[in-house]
C-alpha cells in the first residue's frame, strides 16, 4: 500500500494527520540542523575563549564577539562586554545571558508537544468515524451473508487513521526527548563554563585590587582600648 492509497482509505481524519506530519518533519529538521552545529562547534569555542581570557580579557571579548553566532559565544560575550564589572555583575550578566539562549534552544518544543498529544487522538477519532460508517452499512438480513465482507474489509480500512496517529506520535515523541536530552547538557555546559570564567575574573580582580577581597587585615587601632597606667598618689 503506497501513501496514495493511504490518505484515500485512512479517511477524512487523515488530512490533518498529514498536516502535522509536515509540521513535525519540518520541526524536527530544523531542530537536528540547530543541534548538530552546537555540538560540533561549541567544546572548541568554550576551550578558546576561556584560555584567551586567561590571559587578555579584551581579547577574549574579541574571541566571543567572532563567534556570537553560537549560543555560547552570545553567553561569554554577555560578560566579557561589560566595563568594569564586580564579580557579582558579571554573574548576573551570565545567569540572565544562559536563561535567554536556554529560552531559545526550547524552540519547535511546544509544536512537537501538540504533534505528540493531537496525533494518537485523531488516528482514534478516524478510526470511530470509520468503523461507524461500516456498522451503518450492516443491514440485520445481511448478518452471516457473503455480503457482510465488505465491512470487514472496511473495518480494516478504518485501522489505518489509527495507525497513522501513532507513528506520527511516537516520531515525534523521540525527537521531543532527544532535543531535551541536548537541552539538559547545555544547561550543564553553560553552568561549567560560567564558573570558570567567574574563576579567572575574580583571580584577576583579586590581582588588580588585592584590599577589595572583603576582609580587614589592618586591626582597628582607634577602637582598641588603651591600658590604664596606675600613677603614683
């Protein structure tokens, strides 16, 4: 059975069931082409903007402005543009920077979730619209007749809508955890290389003002009290 034969006998619940194969299919190859060029990029970006900031901090500003194509790149640049920053601006930069690209990675996720949910439930109602059809056809005389096989044939039909649904859901289903799988190792990649930056920032923050690291090394000699002398009487 070829794809023609089955949208002409999978009923009228096969039409939208195309529609969101189409839907999902354009989905998912938009998503493997998104996915494919982070990973085969990003270990090398993450490796030369941290060494680069290691030892120039403009420079490495520069790395991530050239790659501000990739997710990670637009992550670092977010605090390797600021002027002048504290270590607690330049976390804030990164976690705000990480929520907006995570944010973005999520695209095609909630058409996947309506492919998964929609698809089954129209294979169903394709397959109710046509066994309805077939029932009706029985006349009660027929009932044990030759006649009577072409409702079994129809029956059978009606099964395709059915089948249809779930392949298209359980497609779509393996993909939608695939992308979340890469999602939840971004979330990692992004948390790892923001702690290292945020290492490199404070050792050279340290270096340039070694008296702003919190602590009073100077004792206060205003506020010691002095010894009582005993003078002679």
């Amino acid at each position: 059975m070829n794809i023609g034969e089955i949208i002409q006998k999978g009923g009228i619940a096969i039409y939208p069931l195309l529609a969101l194969s189409i839907l999902a299919l354009g989905t998912i190859i938009e998503r493997v082409w998104f996915w494919s060029r982070v990973l085969l990029q990003e270990k090398e970006t993450v490796r030369r903007i941290l060494d680069t900031a290691s030892q120039n901090w403009q420079v490495a500003r520069d790395v991530a402005e050239d790659n501000k194509k990739q997710p990670i790149g637009r992550f670092f640049l977010s605090a390797l543009q600021l002027v002048d920053p504290d270590p607690e601006m330049l976390r804030l930069a990164m976690e705000s920077a990480a929520e907006e690209e995570l944010s973005t990675m999520r695209r095609g996720d909630k058409i996947l979730e309506a492919v998964i949910a929609l698809a089954p439930l129209l294979g169903l109602l394709g397959t109710v619209l046509g066994l309805i059809s077939s029932l009706l056809s029985i006349r009660v005389a027929d009932i044990g007749s030759g006649s009577t096989q072409g409702v079994t044939l129809g029956i059978g039909e009606a099964l395709i809508s059915t089948a249809a649904g779930l392949i298209v859901a359980i497609t779509s289903l393996s993909f939608y955890r695939l992308f979340q799988a890469f999602l939840f190792g971004q979330v990692r990649v992004f948390r790892r290389a923001g702690s290292a930056l945020e290492l490199i920032f404070r050792q050279d923050h340290l270096a340039i003002h070694p008296f702003n690291s919190g602590l009073n090394l100077i004792p206060d000699t205003k506020s010691t009290p002095e010894p009582e002398q005993n003078l002679p009487s």
